[in-house]
C-alpha cells in the first residue's frame, strides 16, 4: 500500500502521556490500525516520526541494503534506530508516548501531528510553530532548490 497521509492536527497527550489519533488519520490509516506501529526519533529535529509497519518495512528494506563492514553505515544504522519503539492502538484509538522519546521531543502537553508524506511526525506545539515560522528559512527558496529541477521541459520545444 501506498501511504500519503494529509493534515495537520493539534492534539493534547493526556495524563498517562497517552495522544487520541485524530478520526482523519483513522480513516487514512484504515487498513494499518490493527498492525503495531513504529515510534521513533527524528533524524533532522526534535520530534517524532509515526510509521504504519509497511511503510516501516520499506525503510528497513533500503536500510538492510547498507553494508554493515563500512562503519559509517553501522554508525548511521545504530543511531537512525536509536529509541525506535513497537507501539499499538489502544481499544479506544490512542497511542501511548514513551517517556524516553518525549523526553527527546521536548513533548509536554500540547502537540501537533503532522503528516509527512508515508509517516505522521509529532511535535511539541511550541517546536513545531518556531519550525514552520523560522524566518531564517526563506520557503520559495528552498522550494526552488529542492523542487526546481523536476519535470525540466525538452529544451528543442519553443
């Protein structure tokens, strides 16, 4: 299955550190509520990356084709799997964060969901808001370096 997950959802954990997924991201991830899914930190900021298991899976398959006799490969392996939790649903559809990995995050109370292409990331609210509003990044610049070159029209059609 392809996943593309869409939205942005903010959300409150609850006493036992436990977050209700939001009814969207239910109803995109139909048919992966009932697998286990992985919990892991991020490798560019601090929050966390929410993996249906097939989506996991195809992560895994790219990471198993480093070799592991180079030690930069079993360095990045060692530290992209740092923290990296199996976590399921609960009856009522929450998810319950580790200590450890909130702790990293910087997660307190109120959190963003964010969909990130095949994964949800999870942010404190207040990282994720100084994130998205850094004026440091000029957006329409990144987007020109990272999306300029696709679909380069053929050079011979005037």
């Amino acid at each position: 299955m392809n996943t593309h997950l869409i939205g942005v959802y903010e959300c409150k954990l609850d006493a036992k550190s436990r977050l209700m997924l939001p009814k969207a991201f239910k109803k995109q991830l139909l048919s992966s509520l009932d697998d286990a899914f992985i919990l892991k930190r991020s490798v560019f900021h601090d929050c966390l990356e929410l993996f249906p298991m097939d989506q996991w899976h195809k992560v895994v398959m790219d990471i198993n084709q480093l070799n592991r006799f180079v030690k930069k490969n079993n360095d990045f392996i060692r530290m992209f799997t740092a923290g990296v939790k199996l976590i399921s649903l609960d009856t009522t559809g929450r998810l319950l964060i580790p200590k450890d990995l909130q702790l990293y995050a910087g997660i307190k109370k109120n959190i963003v969901l964010s969909s990130s292409a095949n994964m949800i990331e999870i942010w404190d609210k207040n990282s994720y808001e100084s994130i998205i509003n850094n004026d440091e990044v000029d957006f329409a610049k990144l987007a020109e370096d990272v999306m300029g070159s696709k679909n380069i029209e053929d050079d011979s059609i005037s």
